[in-house]
C-alpha cells in the first residue's frame, strides 16, 4: 500500500513542474495584446521560470541536508501553490512576471528533490524516473490543451486560467503531509559525493541539458505563435501544442525503459536528437506543422526522461542523486533559460521566426555532439559498476 501511495505522491508532484509554464503558450498573444507586453517581455513568462529552475536548483542540496526531501518537496508545492493561484489578480506585467519568478523557484527546488525521491525510495527501481518524466508530460499537456477551453469557460479571463492550475500544487500538499510527519526532520545519513564542475562527465551533462532545455521551452513557448503565423487560428494552434505534449507521453516511459534495459542510451538520444533536427528543419520549410510537431514530440519525449535518468544512473544514494540533478539543471537550466528569449527577441527584430528555427538547428547540432560524449562516459560508468560488483 506504500508503494502505490509513493507513486501516487511522486506522480502529482511531478504533474505540478510544468502547467506553471505550459499554461501560458495558447494564452500568449491574449497576454501580449492585454499587458502591452512586447515580444522580449512576454518571452519572460518561459524564460524566468526556467533561469530560475537552474538558478536556485541548488537550494535543493541546502534544503535536503537540513530538513530532509520531504520537507523540502513540502516547501516547493507551497511555493508552486501560491504563485499560480496569485495570477488570478494579474492586472500588471509586473506582477505576471513575479508570479514566473516564484513559480520558477518552487520548481527549482523541487526538480532536483525528485531525483533524490525516486533514489530514496525506490532505490532498485531507477526506471521510476519514466514515472516522474511522463507525469510532467501530462503535466504540461493538461494545460496546454485545457488553457483555452478554460479561458472560454472562466469568462474570457486568462488570468482565471492561468491560476486554475493551482489545484495541482494543492493536492500534492495535501499528499506530502502525511509522509512528512513520518519522516525525521534533520541531517540525512550518509555522506554525499562532492559534485564538481572539474568532473568531465558533469561538464558534458550540463552542456548537454542546457541545449536540451533550451529546445524543449523554446517549443514549449513559440510553437503555437510559430503555427499562427502559418495561417492557423488560435485554437488550432493550441492543440498543435497539446499534440507536442501528449506524444511525450508514451515516449517519454518506452525509451528510458528501453534505453535502460538494453543499455543502448547513446542510440536512443541521437534518435531523439534527429528527430527534433527534423521537426525544426520542417517548420523551417513550411511543411505540415503536424508531420513536424510529431517529429518534435518524439524528440522531446525521449531527451527530457533520459537527461533526468542519467543523474540517478550515476549516483550511490538520495543525497548523491540530489546533487547530480541539482548542479547539471544549475547550469543546464540556465543555459536553457536563454532559449524563449532568444526566439522573442529575434522576432522583434526580424519580424519572423525564420532566424530563431535556424539557431534552433545549431543547438541540436551541438547537443548531438555532447550526446556523443555522454554515451562513452556513461558506458565507462557501467563498466566501473559492473568490475566493482564482482570484485565483491
């Protein structure tokens, strides 16, 4: 009975870690035209969010070695919670994007507990990761598609959709309660590998998840207005979106299950990195922006869980996996935070999204060659774990 109520804990936390974000894409250019926000400041409401989800990721640490995951995971609902449901009362661009900054927070911190949660808990099942992957996917697809929907139901106020998602942060609380008075408050046992930036493989890692992070809110916030300006009305556009999310779903549980039962990583993560090099390159072209969000999807579905399954992989316990995910979505995230305001900008200044798909083809381009670097260190990793299992 646990064991369903940890999953069933790990499965709303993680569904709160993206409709702060994702509700936002259908809804931008209603903000836009209400807020008479430009481009570079609508790009904002992704950008923050994520710059601080690398920002403060290392809080994570702090807040694990003093007060345990638990605590820690209770405090970043709370922080989710409040932010999205103070966008209810957004009259200002200011306040919109203060809303961001703290749900950014939240998820900062939260991000890098997860991993440490799945470590904890389920510490023979590291494939658990899928769980937390495709709980954020349907996380980001239930409020992309719904956002809309909301929008017309709530009387035309995207303000009152935005904050509708602020249930989510509500449950998750109320879940966490019972499994933080259980838990001991204070130092956790044990004592954590020091992560450093001067490990080659977390260099690679962060590299890695910051142009994977850079592509997905990229999408994540332009695709609906890319599809617009293609001749798409709003409505469309939105379940273009919704159908990016909703193929994450069974991508993002088969392939890291695949990838971890055959230790094939490296294959799966070039597949994904073509896949997205494709959907941009068709975008681009000005082909079905359906063919190419199917290609983006599966792309996307796989690179996200595989990139969360690598800090697990790589450590020896909670505290060790916490630290992993913590310093690579650090910089990763930070990294990653320049993408939807990259695409903002160069739509203001060129009048077209021409310039921003094209960077995107250099990203992927580059991503592809630190995956070719992280499946040597991953199966160097492999090899060690496996000579030290026998010398046992």
């Amino acid at each position: 009975m646990k064991f369903v109520y940890l999953i069933v804990v790990l499965f709303f936390i993680s569904l709160n870690l993206r409709p702060s974000i994702t509700s936002i894409g259908p809804l931008l250019d209603l903000i836009q035209r209400d807020l008479n926000m430009n481009g570079v400041a609508v790009s904002m409401l992704t950008t923050l969010p994520v710059f601080c989800m690398g920002l403060f990721s290392v809080l994570a640490i702090r807040f694990n070695r003093r007060i345990g995951i638990e605590w820690s995971l209770l405090i970043a609902m709370l922080c989710i919670l409040a932010a999205t449901f103070m966008r209810i009362y957004v009259s200002e661009p200011i306040l919109l994007v203060s809303t961001a900054l703290f749900a950014g927070i939240g998820i900062g911190i939260a991000g890098p507990l997860v991993s440490g949660f799945i470590r904890k808990h389920f510490p023979q099942r590291p494939f658990m990761a899928s769980v937390y992957s495709v709980s954020m996917v349907i996380g980001a697809a239930v409020a992309s598609s719904l956002s809309v929907p909301l929008f017309h139901q709530l009387n035309d106020s995207w303000q009152k959709s935005l904050s509708f998602w602020s249930i989510l942060a509500l449950i998750a609380a109320v879940l966490l309660v019972p499994l933080v008075k259980s838990e001991k408050r204070g130092l956790p046992s044990g004592q954590p590998q020091k992560v450093s930036v001067r490990d080659r493989r977390v260099r690679v890692l962060m590299i890695f998840f910051g142009c994977m992070a850079a592509m997905f809110y990229s999408i994540t916030a332009w695709l609906a207005p890319i599809v617009q300006t293609m001749g798409f009305p709003r409505s469309e556009s939105g379940y273009i979106l919704t159908l990016f999310t909703l193929i994450q779903i069974p991508v993002s549980f088969l392939i890291p299950f695949l990838a971890g039962k055959y230790q094939q990583k490296k294959l799966w993560l070039l597949i994904c990195c073509a896949s997205e090099f494709i959907g941009v390159s068709l975008l681009l072209a000005g082909a079905s922006p359906v063919v190419a969000t199917l290609f983006l999807g599966l792309g996307a579905g796989g690179l996200f869980p595989l990139a969360l399954l690598l800090p697990i992989q790589e450590s020896n316990n909670a505290e060790e996996a916490t630290a992993w995910a913590a310093m690579t979505q650090f910089v990763g995230y930070l990294l990653g935070s320049f993408g939807p305001l990259l695409v903002g900008f160069t739509k203001d200044m060129f009048h077209s999204f021409t310039p921003a798909l094209a960077g995107m083809l250099v990203v992927i381009a580059l991503m592809t060659l630190t995956v070719l670097q992280i499946g040597k260190n991953s199966a160097t990793r492999i090899k060690q774990k496996e000579n030290s299992s026998r010398s046992q």
